[in-house]
C-alpha cells in the first residue's frame, strides 16, 4: 500500500529531522519525505496536522506471557496493546514456559507473532538452560532462530565462574548479554527499597548494594573477557556512577531505565499498593533524580516499558505477597513525553521532545541492534507512529488494551495520545478505528 502522512510534524533524530514534513510510503519502506517520489499516487492519505509523525517505538522489555502464562496475557492482547502504544518493535525477555532456551521455541514465538501481523518481536535467548545459571544454551542456534542477545532475565547467576564462561562463549561470536545487576543474595526476597519507608511499613528491604555489587562483578569481567553487556533496568545514583565512570573508560556497555523509575519513588508506594510493587523496587527522590540526570547526559541509553503483565490474582494481596509488574507498553510514550515535559520546564530548552523521542526510538534500537528500526530515512522499513503529543488520556483498566491491568498509574491523566501506528507499511491501528 502507497500511504502518505502529510501536514505532521516529522521528528527523526536518527537523521537529524525535526520539522514539517509529508513522509511518502511505498512498498512497505519509507520512498520520501518532503517531495513525492516519481508517480506516487497514494492509496491512504492520513492527515497529521497539529501530530507528530516519529519512528515507530523500540521497546527494550516486554513480556509478551507466552508460551506458559497465557492466564496473566496472550500475544495477541499484548501485541495489540504494543501497537496502541505506538510500539513497533518490541524485545522479549526468555522468562517463558517453557524458558527460551531452545532454536524451535524462538522460531515458534517469532511464527506466531508475524502470524498477527503487529509489531516485531525480538527475543532474547535464555543465557542458560532453564535460567538455572548452570549449563550455558546453544548461543549460535539460538541467535540462528531470531534472538538479538542473552538473558538471565530476573534470575542471578551465583556462580561467577559459569557466568565468566557465558561471558568468553558470547565474545567470541560479538553477542551481547543482557543483564539486570542484582546479587544474587543481597537483597534476596525484598519488595522494597532499604529505607526509613520501608522500615516504617516493616517491609523487607532490597538495598542499593545488591545493584552495585552486581555492577562490580560485571565490570570487571568485562575487563577480563571483552563481552558486550547491556544493562537492563537501573534503579539507584550509585550504580549509574559506577556506569558513567565505566563508560568513560570505554568498556562496551550500555544501560536502559524502566520507565515508570523515571517519575516515581518508593514513597508512591503509598498506603501498601500492590501496583506499585515492581522490581527492582522504586527507590529514593535521591535516584530518581539521578536517574533523570543520566537520561540527559547519555549515561542511560534509553527508556524501556518493562512490560510485566500480571492477573488480579497475584496483585490483588497484601504489598509483600503480590507479584512484581506492571503493565507499560501503552503508557511508554506518555510517560517519556511526561519527562521531557518536566525537563523543558526545568532546563527551559526546546529539544526536550526530540530528545524523549531518540531515548524510546534511535537509542533504544542502537542497543539492540536493530538497524532497520527507530529511524526513517528513505528505503528504511517504514514503522511510523503518528501521535497527538498535546490530547490527555486519562489510564484506565478499559483504556488498555493489555490483559494486565495493573500499573502505578491507575488513575493518572497523562498527554500523548496515539493516533495510528504503522509496521513495516501496514496501518496496524488508528484510533478512530478507520
């Protein structure tokens, strides 16, 4: 289908665009923007004006609950909440059931996904089998079937040799490893930062060493094998530090935030809401302002969702006995328009949008490696997503179209509302449902 989006605002950091412009779609890829190619004639024309056409989102971590946990969401509620979202391309954690660890499991996930003809799945393959931190998995198969990379998801491996082994095997080939710094020990069994709240409402502690501990552990063998590590959801001051310093040093690494630390702390835990009750936990203002601050200085690479559906079942408990997670595939561009708001307001600059747009399109697909995605330059795949960055939506169990209805921002009215999403040229969802 030829399709053109004319009269948007079109911002495309990956290119450097930040203007008025009409993007012209043929063949699945972007043809031109400004002038029409040679004999376009348009079969769908959406009018962005007042909009703001981008590349579509690159989500760094969505649990999509299948194959094992199609009670908490299935791929085809998950896949359509990424789209509503303005998510066009979404990584997967190997936290399955059965755990991703075999080539004929990721071809299955990956068969099903296109089947639904929504946004691009991405998996990571289990790092060991079972994630039991033990045997390494059949990385080159597994990178054969589809995956981007390497997961122990939210299991530690504790002992360090096997992960020193993991991290040799996945140089060799140039993988990356994908990891959440969290000690295997430390920490164990907490729901909630290590602090005067959580000791006021007597709940088990989580304390930021068991982050940079972990961090310590990763440097250094880095040093030793010369692995690629991604860090996968920072949460506290001192371990982005320990990054910024790691960074300058030149070590391969790069690091994503969940989107919901980026605004709040472990005093929205409130009055025990088990909605707020994510790992790794909320922690102080002191963090959470750290965590702004590396978003602006490029310590953090990019904003991810950490989409983590859960059922009323495992959240409707008491604060220390309800699951982790919270949904966020609909609400990542909301909350990352949120923060540039917030930042244009305090710093007063006016590349606060553009910004937010690279941390959840360009930035987040250099992480993953996914040159085709977060960009539209002419002959890319045209993943588009067109929004309203001014219209306010109010987060509601029935305005998401995720099966998981849990998230801390129940309630909330947010700005940025997604007006149509395209994947690889195909209209995947307008909300006015034309």
């Amino acid at each position: 289908m030829n399709v053109l989006i004319q009269n948007g605002r079109l911002i495309d950091p990956a290119n450097k665009i930040d203007s008025k412009q009409d993007l012209y779609i043929v063949d699945g890829k972007v043809a031109a923007i400004g002038g029409a190619p040679a004999g376009f004639v348009a079969e769908r024309t959406i009018d962005a004006a007042g909009k703001v056409v981008a590349p579509g989102l690159v989500d760094l971590s969505a649990r999509l609950r299948e194959p094992g946990f199609e009670y908490k969401a299935t791929l085809k509620s998950e896949m359509q909440a990424a789209v509503q979202g303005g998510v066009t391309s979404l990584v997967c954690p190997p936290d399955t059931d059965p755990v991703l660890d075999e080539p004929g499991l990721v071809e299955m996930l990956k068969h099903r996904a296109r089947g639904l003809n929504q946004a691009h799945v991405h998996p990571l393959g289990a790092l060991t089998h079972g994630l039991k931190g033990e045997a390494l998995t059949e990385l080159v198969e597994l990178t054969g079937a589809g995956c981007i990379g390497f997961s122990q998801a939210e299991t530690p491996i504790k002992d360090t040799t096997v992960l020193q082994r993991c991290m040799q095997y996945a140089a060799t080939f140039g993988f990356t490893i994908w990891l959440r710094p969290q000690d295997a020990y430390i920490g164990r069994g907490g729901v909630a930062h290590s602090g005067p709240l959580a000791s006021r409402l007597g709940l088990s502690g989580v304390p930021v060493m068991a982050e940079t501990i972990a961090l310590h552990t990763i440097f250094e063998l880095m040093r030793a094998t010369g692995a690629k590590v991604h860090l996968c959801r920072m949460s506290s001051a001192a371990g982005l530090e320990l990054v910024r310093a790691t960074k300058a040093e030149g070590l391969p690494i790069t690091c994503d935030v969940g989107v919901h630390h980026v605004h709040l702390t472990d005093t929205d835990i409130n009055f025990f809401d088990s909605n707020s009750r994510v790992d790794p936990p909320f922690r102080s203002q002191r963090d959470r302002d750290a965590i702004r601050a590396g978003l602006l200085d490029g310590t953090i690479d990019a904003m991810c969702s950490d989409h983590t559906p859960c059922d009323d079942d495992e959240k409707l408990l008491p604060f220390g006995e309800a699951s982790p997670g919270a949904t966020g595939l609909e609400l990542l561009l909301s909350l990352a328009l949120k923060w540039a708001d917030d930042y244009a307001a305090a710093q007063g600059k006016d590349d606060a949008l553009a910004r937010a747009i690279a941390r959840v399109t360009t930035d987040a697909a250099r992480v993953a490696g996914l040159a085709q995605a977060g960009q539209l330059g002419v002959g890319s795949v045209a993943d588009v997503v067109v929004f309203d960055p001014a219209a306010r939506w109010t987060v509601t169990g029935a305005a998401l179209a995720s099966q998981g209805k849990h998230t801390p921002f129940l309630g909330y009215e947010l700005a940025g509302q997604v007006e149509a999403t395209i994947v690889a040229g195909h209209i995947a969802y307008e909300r006015n449902g034309s």
